[in-house]
C-alpha cells in the first residue's frame, strides 16, 4: 500500500476501447460516473481504496488502487515559486511556477494590491507597465486553510 501526506489525489485512466466510459468508486461508496483525471481532495487521514471500470455497451472489470493518506489537517500547505523573471527586468511578460507542500492543493495568486484570485501553474501576466511588481501565491489545504504566501520578489 501507497502512503502519502496529500489529502488531495487525482487518477489518470484510460481505455482501450475508443468510445467508452467510467465509473468511479471512493473507498465503500457506490460507482458513479467520471471521467479522466478523476480527483479527490480533502481526503481524511487513513486508509482508502479507488476503482474505476470502462463501459462500451457492457461493463469491463474494475482496476483498482488502494493508498493511506498520512498527514496533518491542521497544518495549511506551503507554496514555493519554483520560475519567475529576473528582478529587475525589462520585459512587459511575466510566467511563475510554483507548487505546494503536498501536493495537489488548489492555489490562489495576487498581483501587487489586487485581490487573490483561483490559479494554477504556471502563472502568466501580459503587457504588465513600468515599476516594480510583486507576485503572491498561496495554497489552499483541507478544509479551506490557507498557507502562507510565497512571493517575489
């Protein structure tokens, strides 16, 4: 068995039969239909089983997946900027990458006072004007914790 600290997990699947669907079960739940990547967040610590099984005008078998998740709920994500421009710089473009403390939390960023918005990596701002800009970006663990911004410059 697999072991993690995200309580977030996602599922790539496919079929060798063109045309087909999915259905998809969580732990003891029913199958219900999904489609690839398939994702679960905020998992609870412990053990958990995925299935998932194609369907082309009769059921195929089931693959499955079992893995525990280990971590603490209680403690928000840490996000790390992984690229970004030069500082200073002379381009009006801006890309950053960046992820998280685990893995596969939601992300929100911020560029100098605007709000923080839904995001995801990479990050990229067009046409930005002269001066000095400052980039933000958090993650968003289990149960809405937000973790420390990280910023540049």
């Amino acid at each position: 068995m697999s072991v993690t600290t995200s309580p977030y997990f996602f599922f790539e699947f496919v079929s060798d039969r063109t045309g087909s669907t999915f259905e998809c079960l969580l732990d003891r739940g029913a199958f219900e239909p999904c489609t690839a990547p398939w994702t679960y967040v905020g998992l609870a610590p412990g053990p958990h089983g995925f299935a998932v099984r194609a369907m082309r005008g009769r059921t195929g078998p089931a693959a499955s997946f079992r893995w525990a998740v280990a971590f603490d709920p209680a403690r928000p994500p840490e996000t790390t900027i992984t690229r970004h421009p030069d500082d200073p710089s002379t381009v009006t473009d801006a890309t950053f990458s960046f992820h998280a403390e685990p893995e596969g939390a939601p992300f929100e960023c911020r560029l100098d006072d605007a709000p923080f918005e839904p995001c995801s990596s990479p990050k990229q701002y067009n046409r930005l004007g002269e001066g000095r800009h400052t980039f933000r970006v958090r993650a968003v663990g289990a149960g809405g914790r937000r973790g420390p911004p990280a910023s540049h410059p």
